[in-house]
C-alpha cells in the first residue's frame, strides 16, 4: 500500500485547540477523525488536525443567509 507524502498546509492543531475553535467539548473533534469525517494526521500516538483542513470543514458546514425579496403588489 503506497503512502501518501502530501505535505499538510498550515499549522497543525490539537483536539483541544480543534475544540475551542468550534466551542466545543474535546469529544466533538475525536467523534470527526474516528468518523473520519475531517482530515486529520497521527505523529506516533497522537493525533494533529491541519488548520486548513478545520477551515475546510467550517466553510463545508456554513449555511448562508436567504435574501427573502419583498415586492410590492401593484
């Protein structure tokens, strides 16, 4: 099985640097690598998330705003 070498971009953050940026508990960010729903690196026994990969995933889950147009009835 070929390894990929892709270098991550960006700094790497750990599950609770991951966790305070969503606001959230710690078992957030270890439910989305162990449902390997975000890219994530392991280094031995731990586990670093790429900032851009956090940042992938925020802008994957923003949901914009519906301008509602208000026309006038004649």
């Amino acid at each position: 099985m070929a390894r990929r070498t892709t270098r991550p971009a960006g700094r790497l953050l750990t599950v609770a640097e991951v966790a305070e940026r969503l606001n959230t508990t710690q078992r957030y960010p270890r439910r989305l690598i162990e449902e390997r729903r975000i890219t994530f690196v392991k280094i031995g026994r731990y586990v670093r998330i790429p900032e851009s990969a956090l940042d992938e995933f925020i802008a994957a889950g923003t949901v914009e705003p519906v301008r509602l147009h208000t026309g006038r009835a004649a």
